[in-house]
C-alpha cells in the first residue's frame, strides 16, 4: 500500500461514478481514506457535492512521524520504524507490512494543507477520545476551513465502537449528505 496508490484508486472509482451518474457523486472516507481524499482536494472541488469525514487522518505528523496517542506509539515509536530500514518493512498492529516507499510518503504528504485550500462542503465525524488518530486535527479543520462543520462524538474511539456512537455518526452523516441530493 502507498498513499499514491490509494489516490490512484480513489480517482478511478470517482471517474468511475462520474460516467454513471455525475450529478450525484458525494465521498464519505474514514480514518485514512481521508488522507487520499485530502491530497485529491483540488480534484474533487470540481466534482465531488460534499464530503464526510469520520475520525479522518487529516496530520500525519501527529498520528504517524510523532505519534503522541496509544496506538501510533505502539505502531511508529522508533524501534518499530528502525526497521524499515534494516528489513524493508515495518508491520503496524502486527500483521500489516508498511515498506520504505509508504515510509517516504507520510514525510513528504500534508492532507491538512490540500484540504484547507479546498471548497466542497464538508462535515467531519470525530470522536474526542480518539486513540488512534487525533481528535485536535479535525477540530482545527472545522476552525480553519470554510464550509466544514465537525460533529464531536462524546467518550467516543476510533470507529464509533459503541452502537450509540456509530448511529449518531451514521444518522449525522446522512441528515448532512441528504442537503445535496436533488
């Protein structure tokens, strides 16, 4: 996996969509799909409705190259990350190989600043007790970016975990998607 190639098949299904039925196309990206919908910004301006985030990685500073929650230090303190130099790979939660060029890639990627230059309608879904990806971030995108509201999920994790939380992400996500469907 790399974060080009995610951008890559992001763009794909979006070309996809648009020769089926273009006027209707709205993204919803979770977690790190946001990434990849952060860094094509410029392109979905001009074909996307609205978007919805929900817990997105919107600085992979925080969430990765300095993690400060429980789960990026488990996955990216520095003995863990030393090795994508000694064997080519590192594994995050144990299982999942992550190789020097997706390494280079989260040094090099800012989704925070694409998406601040960015017009489309968005609503972010976060949860504030977020072990994974830091709530902070999209509560400075909600400040800094015109036309984005955030919804705070109270007590809530990374994937809204709880039935309660994941119902009001939901129920959020479609009460904001429903104003731009003709």
């Amino acid at each position: 996996m790399t974060i080009a190639g995610e951008m890559l098949d992001l763009e794909a299904v979006i070309r996809f969509v648009e020769a089926k039925k273009p006027a209707a196309l709205l993204l919803v990206a979770a977690s790190f799909g946001a990434v990849s919908a952060s860094l094509l910004s410029a392109f979905l301006d001009r074909r996307v409705r609205a978007v919805v985030y929900w817990n997105p990685v919107l600085d992979l500073e925080w969430t990765f190259l300095k993690p400060t929650l429980p789960w990026g230090v488990k996955n990216f303190g520095a003995d863990k990350v030393a090795r994508v130099y000694s064997d080519g790979y590192f594994t995050i939660d144990g299982s999942f190989k992550a190789g020097h060029v997706f390494w280079a890639e989260l040094r090099m990627q800012r989704p925070m600043d694409a998406l601040l230059k960015s017009g489309f309608p968005l609503l972010i879904v976060h949860g504030d007790k977020d072990s994974y990806v830091p709530y902070e971030a999209s509560k400075s995108a909600a400040e800094l970016r015109p036309k984005t509201s955030l919804i705070t999920i109270d007590n809530a994790d990374h994937g809204f975990s709880l039935a309660d939380d994941e119902e009001r992400a939901r129920v959020s996500t479609v009460d904001f998607l429903k104003r731009f469907i003709d």
